[in-house]
C-alpha cells in the first residue's frame, strides 16, 4: 500500500499548491506559504521517487536473474514513462516559457516607461506648483522687505497685507513665523485645514533669495519658506492647494512606481519561485503517472510472465504444470485458460504416446533378444538401400560391427551382394549362396531376401545369412567318403589278380623269353609296381571313407605336439623344427592317436611346402609348432617358411583331392580337418607374416575344447554296445 499512499499524498499536495498560488483559497499565498508547500511537495515527491525507484531496482534485478518476461517488462515500463513523462515536460516547458514571457511583457521597456512617465507628469505638476509658490513668496518677501517699518509698527497692517496676498493669489496660508515657530501673524482665510510647520532646525539653512520648497507627497499642498530681508529671523511660510482630483491620482502613480520597482527588484525570486513550483508540481504529476505505468506494466506482466514461466516448465517435460487464472485479467485469464487447456491436451497425447511406445518398446525389445539369439545372420535394409538393423550373427558374418554398418548402403557394408541385390531388384530371384573371405576364412552363405513395408521411404529388405560353410564341407567330405568307398571297392579288387598274373608270368615265362627279356622284366615289373601304388592309393581312399571316430581321453597335448614335431625332425633333419609349448604339462580331453596323426600331416606338408621353395630363395628351412591355452581351448600353430598358400579358394583346400601339389593325393588336409571336426574344433589357413611379422610361407591353426567334445566318442561307445 505503500506506492498508493505516496502517489495519493503527493498528488494532494500538489493540487493544494496549485489552489493556494491560483488564490482560489483565503490562505495568501505569501513566502513562508509558498516555501512551506515547496517544501510539503519536495517531501511528497521524495517519498513517491523513493517508491519508483524500489519498483525500478525490482525490475532490473529481474532482467539481470533472467526472470520470466523481464526484457518485456523492461519495454513496457520504459513505454508507460516515457508516455507519462513527455506530457509532463511538455506542459512544464510551456508553463516555464509561458511564465518567463508573460514576465517579459511586465517588465518591458514600454511598460517601465509608461510607468515612469506617469511619475514624471506627476512630478512636473507638482514642480508646477511649486514653481508658482515660489514666485508669489518671493514676491510677498519682498513687498514686506520694503514696507519693514510700517509693518513692524502695526502688525494689523501686516496681516491685512497677507490676507490680501493670498486671496489675490490663491494660497492657502501665508505666515510670518520667527527662528523658533512661532506665529508672529498670518493671513485671516477661511481655510478648513491645518497645514505642517517647518522643521526647526532648516531654518537657519534658507537664505533670504532662495527660498525652500516643500513638496509633500502624502498632502495635498505645497509650502515654501524663505527668509525676509532686514528681519531679525524672521520667515515667511506660505501653502498652496492642489486640485483634489489630482492629488489621489499623484499617490496612486507613486504607489504603482513603488509597487513596480519593488516587483522588479523581485523578479528573478519570482521566477525562481514560479519555476520552483512548476517543476516539483510537473515531478509530482511525472512520477505518479510512472508509478502508475509501473504497476499496470507489473499487473500486465504478472500472466506473461507467469504463462513464460510455465512454459520453461513444460520445456523441461513436465505437463502438470497449470498457470493461475485470475478473471480480472481479462483476455490473458483466457489465454491462461487456453494454456491450461493446452497441457491437458499435451499430458493426454503423451501419456497415450507413452504407453504407445512402451508397447513398441517391449515389442523391439522381444524382438532384438529374438534376433542377438538367432544363429542366422538378419540384416535390415530401408527403402534407400541402407542398412538399419545388423544382429550380432550377422555382425560376425559380415566383420563389420553394427556402429559401422548402421546407415551406410548395404553394398558397400557386404559389397558381395551387390550383383544378388540387383538381381533381387529386377524380380530375378530372392535366394542364392554367396563366397565371402573374412579374416582369411572363406565362407559359404546361404543368402535369402524378403520385402517389407519401411515406411514413407518406400519398400524396404531383410536379409537372412545363413553360415552352410561347415554343411557344404561336410557335404562334400561325405561324398568324397562315399566315391572313395566305391573307388576302394571297385578298384581293389581286380588289383590283386593282376598283380598275382604279373608275377606268374614273370616266374614262369621269365626264363623262357631268351629276347627282348629286359623289357619283359621291366614291363612286369612296372605292373607290380603300379599295381601297389595303386593299392596304397586305394587304402588312403579306404582310410580317408572308414575315418575312425575319435575315443576322447585324459591325454597331454605338450608331450603329443612333442613326439609328433620329434618323429618329423628325425625324417627331415635338413629342417629346424621347434616346438613352443606354452605349459608343461597341458591337460586335455582328445584322441592323441587321431590328434598325433593330424599333427604329422600338418608338419609333413609344412615340409613339403618349403622342398617347393627354390633353393636360392629357401635358406634354412624353419617350421614352428605354437601349443598355447586360449580360455577353455587348446590352440595348436604351425609356422612355416615354405611357397604359401593360395589367396582363392584357400578353403578348398581342406576338402578331398583338392591338392596345390604334383604329386599330392589332395587328402592330408582333408583327414586334418576331419579328425579337427570329428573333436568339435577348427582348422583355420592363413599366411605365416599374420603370426610372425615379414615370414613368407603357411600358417595353420588347429583348435578344439580342452574338456573334449562328448558327443565324438558316442559312436565307439554305441558301437561296443552293439557288439
């Protein structure tokens, strides 16, 4: 209440001064009065810029806090002043030059000179007068001067003179006086009118030709005195009348002369007071109708700013919020109300969008734990042709991880399927098996693409990737294994017959052919010898068909790899074979018959490999054998410095009668990785600079579960249950 109160008082005081110097009250406005009121309103205006000033330090304290609508707030109380200060000044400004040029007019040259022309005619009559006095008294003085005997003998005479003088000349007293006022005789006149003596002691100073004239301006006459000649100190005292109408007109000219000089001499005070009044009046008015559009500025910034406030709320995501209405507001209650509306509507929607998305939530997350669990390979493709959905399979498969994959073209993620993709385009087919190397490892995938709706972006894919590598291996080992169970059959047994007539003949013709007897011999003998490289040919077919499975046992693989890398170093002691066994011992579950023996092919190629190597570019040959625990497997590397292996179709050659060799059956591998699969493991075929750095030659990797692979050893076991 404390803005009201001053804006109230102050505004009071201010129309009290402006009754009181307007005259409009029986108070005159004297200067104690004035400077009372100046000082009431000084008091008034202090107290309210007080208030304006608390109001303006709030709002400045709010625009630097950045509170809600302070910038607006700052622009509508700058407005609302400068709407309610220019018409203030304005009219100070026109009072102030109102009031100096209205003084101006006063106090101009015209008007000073009417004024002291007036004075000067008044004046002139008076001199007039004076004038006239002057000449009778000389006159008189001077008939008295030479009838001195005759009137110092009879006063009488004397008298009668004077009574004769003045009624001639139409004074109004003509007295002799002596040095010490008395009457010594004076003029008979019937005259209504006691007329001023003298002062003592300006006798003595007026001669007997120069008398003194005594204009009066509070009387209606003039007097003169002079001193008569031959008479011991005596003077003769004469008045005459002015016109009574003249003589209220003489005092009203002195008064307004008086009057004027007095008002000019205050002038500049006046001004000043004037002056004074306007501007604490103007201030009064100014800073009520600021403090007015202050707080009409603060009563319209109040919703705003509440409305901005909760605005900033629902920012943050919180749609409870709800803004105070208050009818008296008006259109901003409505506005409130419509906000209010508004995040009931927004609280609605998202609540619903929520519950929406937590469906869609639980569905994806179903989802994604049905895809991470999938053995096959899911690749999501939109209608752009992008990748936007890769499962952990697919990763693995593919070698990219999802942060790579995600959004860039499915061609250049798996640039393989390019030519399926454009083939899928022009409605061609929607399955195939694609090669793909990775890490060194060739792989067969089964590839199948299906549509699906993707949106406003059109039609989008999903590719399923199934790994058929092991399947198509196996496959083909198993075909192998059954044409080479044919060719055992069908071979074997027509080759001991032949052999046995290759002999006979021999025996019993050999002796009877007397020519051409060395060819003879050679020919049978090439036949036996034939005949046994083929039989050894056929029991590898017969072994690699009839592959025993593997009886799983408590075994150690560090003295395995040792009598394997032992037996090899005996046969090819031209070689540096070394084993680097990580542990000793190093418990596994494994056949150490089948595992000795696919160690032994592994080395035995490794041999061969470097006898391919030129000898100007061999040097030493070296193979190395890596025996090494990795987690829960046993990883077994053979390194050597032999010709390499093939970049394509590296994988191929694990499968049967796939050989890089002249002279190769093409099974040694093969057997390898039967007797790797047939434990559960891998066989991997990479370069040798991949484990040691700038090494030409083979690195093969061989890797199985140190506790074994349970499900190898069931065939044995159902067999010796059946037997």
């Amino acid at each position: 209440m404390l803005g009201p109160i001053a804006v109230g008082l102050a505004l009071l005081s201010a129309f009290i001064t402006f009754i009181v110097l307007a005259d409009f009250t029986p108070i005159s406005p004297t200067h104690n009065v004035v400077v009372t009121l100046l000082l009431v309103n000084a008091t008034t205006v202090l107290l309210l810029l007080g208030v304006i000033v608390r109001e303006v330090w709030q709002v400045v304290q709010a625009r630097r806090s950045g509170r809600a609508a302070a910038r607006l707030h700052v622009r509508i109380v700058g407005l609302f002043s400068i709407i309610a200060a220019a018409p203030a000044i304005l009219v100070a400004i026109v009072a102030s030059v109102t009031l100096d040029r209205g003084l101006d007019r006063l106090f101009s040259t015209r008007t000073r000179a009417a004024i002291e022309n007036s004075l000067i005619v008044a004046e002139a009559y008076l001199r007039d007068h004076a004038q006239i006095v002057r000449s009778d008294i000389m006159v008189m003085a001077t008939d008295i001067a030479r009838s001195k005997p005759v009137f110092e003998q009879d006063h009488e005479k004397l008298r009668q003179y004077l009574t004769f003088q003045a009624s001639v000349r139409g004074l109004a007293a003509a007295i002799v006086i002596d040095k010490d006022l008395n009457v010594i005789t004076r003029a008979d006149l019937k005259v209504n009118q006691t007329f001023a003596m003298p002062p003592r002691d300006a006798l003595p100073k007026i001669g007997e030709t120069d008398p003194q004239l005594v204009l009066l301006p509070d009387t209606n006459y003039v007097a003169s005195v002079v001193k008569l000649h031959n008479y011991d100190d005596d003077y003769l005292y004469v008045t005459r009348l002015l016109d009574p109408n003249v003589v209220p007109q003489l005092q009203a000219t002195r008064a307004s002369v008086t009057e004027y000089a007095a008002i000019e001499a205050r002038r500049f005070g006046v001004q000043i007071a004037f002056a004074l009044m306007y501007t604490v009046i103007a201030l009064t008015v100014l800073l009520s109708a600021v403090w007015i559009g202050l707080n009409f500025a603060n009563r319209l910034v109040a919703p705003i700013r509440r409305l901005i406030g909760a605005a900033n709320v629902v920012s943050t995501g919180n749609l409870h919020v709800r803004v105070p209405v208050r009818q008296s507001e008006g259109d901003l209650a409505q506005l409130g109300e419509t906000f209010n509306r508004m995040t009931q509507e927004l609280r609605s929607q998202r609540d619903d969008i929520v519950r929406a998305r937590d469906l869609i939530d639980s569905r994806r997350r179903f989802t994604e734990a049905v895809l991470a669990g999938a053995s096959a390979g899911v690749i999501g493709v939109d209608g752009d042709g992008c990748v936007s959905i890769l499962n952990r399979s697919a990763e693995k498969l593919i070698g990219r991880t999802e942060p790579e994959a995600l959004g860039r073209p499915l061609t250049e993620v798996f640039p393989e399927l390019a030519d399926f993709m454009a083939a899928v385009r022009s409605g061609a087919r929607t399955q195939d098996q694609v090669t793909i190397t990775r890490n060194g490892r060739e792989r067969n995938l089964s590839v199948r693409i299906t549509s699906e709706q993707s949106g406003e972006s059109g039609h989008g894919n999903v590719v399923t990737l199934d790994d058929i590598t092991e399947l198509v291996a196996a496959q083909r080992t198993a075909a192998w294994a059954d044409v080479a169970r044919r060719i055992a059959h069908e071979i074997k047994n027509p080759l001991t017959p032949i052999q046995l007539s290759a002999e006979r003949l021999r025996r019993k013709y050999g002796n009877m052919i007397g020519e051409d007897r060395a060819i003879f011999e050679q020919c049978t003998d090439t036949i036996v010898r034939q005949v046994d490289d083929i039989r050894r040919m056929v029991d590898e077919f017969s072994r690699f068909a009839r592959m025993p499975k593997p009886v799983i046992a408590a075994e150690d693989v560090a003295d395995t790899v040792r009598q394997a890398v032992f037996l090899m170093r005996v046969g090819n002691s031209e070689i540096e074979i070394d084993a680097n066994i990580a542990e000793d011992p190093m418990p596994a579950r494994f056949d150490r018959r089948l595992m000795s023996q696919a160690l032994t092919n592994l080395i035995k190629n490794a041999t061969e490999a470097i006898a391919a190597v030129p000898p100007a570019h061999l040097g030493k040959g070296s193979i190395r054998v890596f025996a090494a625990r990795e987690g829960g497997d046993i990883v077994i590397d053979v390194v050597d410095n032999g010709i390499g292996l093939p970049k394509e179709n590296r994988s191929r050659l694990l499968e049967p009668y796939v050989t890089t060799r002249e002279k190769g059956t093409g099974l040694g591998l093969a057997i390898v990785g039967r007797i790797v699969e047939d434990h559960g493991g891998s066989i991997d075929l990479r370069d040798a600079a991949d484990k040691i750095p700038g090494q030409r030659g083979a690195w093969v990797r061989v890797r199985f579960a140190a506790a074994g692979h349970a499900e190898a050893s069931e065939p044995e076991k159902q067999n010796s249950v059946n037997g």
